[in-house]
C-alpha cells in the first residue's frame, strides 16, 4: 500500500534538537484492517503497560476530574483504547475523588484479552467487544470521551469528524497524545525496542506467543518501532490542534483547552473541549 503523506518541509533551530516539519499521513501497521490481530494487539499490550508503569498521565489528572464533572455523569468512554491504554492507573487515581466512576473501554480493533485483563482489575471497568468508531459514537455512551495515544491515526477531515460528534452529542473530550514531531520523540520510539525486549516478560496477561513474535521471531519490535517513529511524524501541534477545533461547527459553544506539558518519560500534547451553552 503506498504511503499518504503531506509535503513536508524540514529546518533545524539554533540548539540542533528539534525538526520542525508538516504532519505527516504516514502508514501504522496497526492501522490496517489486514494486520493480523495478534501483532497489533502485542503492539497494545506494550503501550498499556508502558502508559501504567511510568505513570505518563498524571499532569492531565486535573482535566480529567474536569471533565468527569462536566459530563455530569460518572462515566468515561474511552475511544480508541487499544490494550486500554493507561486506563488501571488512571482509575485508581480517579477513584479517589470519584468513587462511583464508571469507565468504558472501545475501539474500531477491540483487543479482547487485553480488555479483559483490564475489566478484572477493578469492579468499574466495562468493555464494549464490538467496534465502536471514534467519529460516530453511539449515543448511549454518555460521559467524558478520552482517547490516549490514537488521535494521530485519523487525517485531519476523521480528526474534524471525531471533535464534530462530541460537539454535536454535547459531550466533553480529552484527547492526549505522548509524543510529538521532534528528534527526542522519534529518537525514543527508535529505540523503543529495546524497552520492549525489556518489558514483555512483565506484561499480562501472559502468552508465550508474545516471547515468540518478540524475541524468537522479532516482528513485535519492528512492527513498534515503525509504527512509533510513524506515530511521533503524525501527531498534531498544539497550533494545528486550534486550527482543526476552529473548523468544527458551533465550536463556539465549546471551551477548549490546548497546551503542550511535561508529563512522565516525555511530553504531553491535550485537547479538552467542553459545552458552554
């Protein structure tokens, strides 16, 4: 399949660290409906455990307990949640001073191990085994929608289309990505292989098809490094982030809020948007 991208263009500041360039519509593996689940789903499995062990989402608790209290409701919908993201330690956090939190995991590729091991975690985690389009939410799911680490998969018309529906549903977003289009972003999913070797014996649930595909076979850790490098060249700024809130309509009746943030190994790029009116 031939690669989309947009034209990019390179410069370097006076420090040599930072490529400053156009996003870029790259292909991820885990994109394709052809992959084959177990990959992509050991692809998950690595993010969830990453995102919960280093604790990545702590500076962006704040705007979750926002928008928790701005739904209204004790629900979060969790779109796009592959091996559900960073979703346990998260939980915990919440509960605190949401004890009657409900959190709802989806995805349009449902890892169902993943999610399971997840939901046996804690008494308040639900999964949804069929899949669920971040563009069309289906009403019934009520509550703060919050995507980790998966806005960047969707070129900027799908990204208009998943900030239209929350919109239109009247519901609030927060929408985090933990990398950025900068050398020490594609320098860390790099080598991020290395942290997987390192890793996969600790992630659960356990499978030793896992051991195969990663240290006997080793299609997981190329499949992760590519699909990281590419993920970092596809983030949105915080600049481009504004310009695709503008062009949704009645986004006027939405607050929002764009920052860029230091939070666990890295950075954290948010989008919180909730109803005004």
């Amino acid at each position: 399949m031939p690669f989309l991208a947009t034209k990019a263009v390179f410069s370097v500041n006076s420090r040599f660290n930072i490529f400053e360039m156009s996003r870029l519509q790259l292909l991820e593996f885990e994109d394709q409906p052809w992959f084959p689940s177990l990959i992509r789903n050991f692809g998950t499995d690595f993010l969830q455990f990453l995102s919960n062990k280093t604790k990545m989402y702590d500076p962006i608790i704040p705007m979750l307990e926002k928008g928790v209290n701005a739904a209204k409701t004790e629900n979060i919908v969790d779109l796009g949640s592959g091996g559900g993201g960073g979703m346990i330690w998260i939980n915990e956090k919440l509960r605190e001073s949401h004890p009657l939190l409900d959190i709802h995991l989806t995805d349009l590729y449902p890892n169902k191990d993943a999610f399971q091991y997840t939901v046996s975690t804690a008494d308040n985690f639900h999964f949804h085994d069929t899949p669920i389009d971040a563009r069309g939410v289906p009403e019934k799911l009520q509550g703060l929608r919050t995507q980790f680490l998966s806005f960047h998969h969707f070129n900027p018309d799908d990204a208009r289309s998943i900030l239209q529906n929350a919109v239109e549903n009247k519901q609030p977003i927060l929408i985090v990505e933990a990398q950025e289009r900068s050398v020490p972003s594609i320098l860390a999913m790099i080598f991020s292989h290395l942290t997987l070797w390192l890793a996969t014996p600790f992630i659960r649930p356990f499978k030793w098809t896992r051991l195969l595909f990663t240290y006997l076979i080793p299609i997981t850790p190329l499949v992760v490094m590519w699909d990281g490098i590419v993920s970092a060249l596809r983030t949105y700024s915080v600049t481009e982030l504004k310009s695709l809130v503008e062009k949704v309509d009645n986004s006027n009746t939405y607050t929002r809020q764009i920052e860029k943030v230091k939070g666990g190994p890295g950075i954290l790029i948010y989008l919180y948007g909730e109803v005004t009116n």
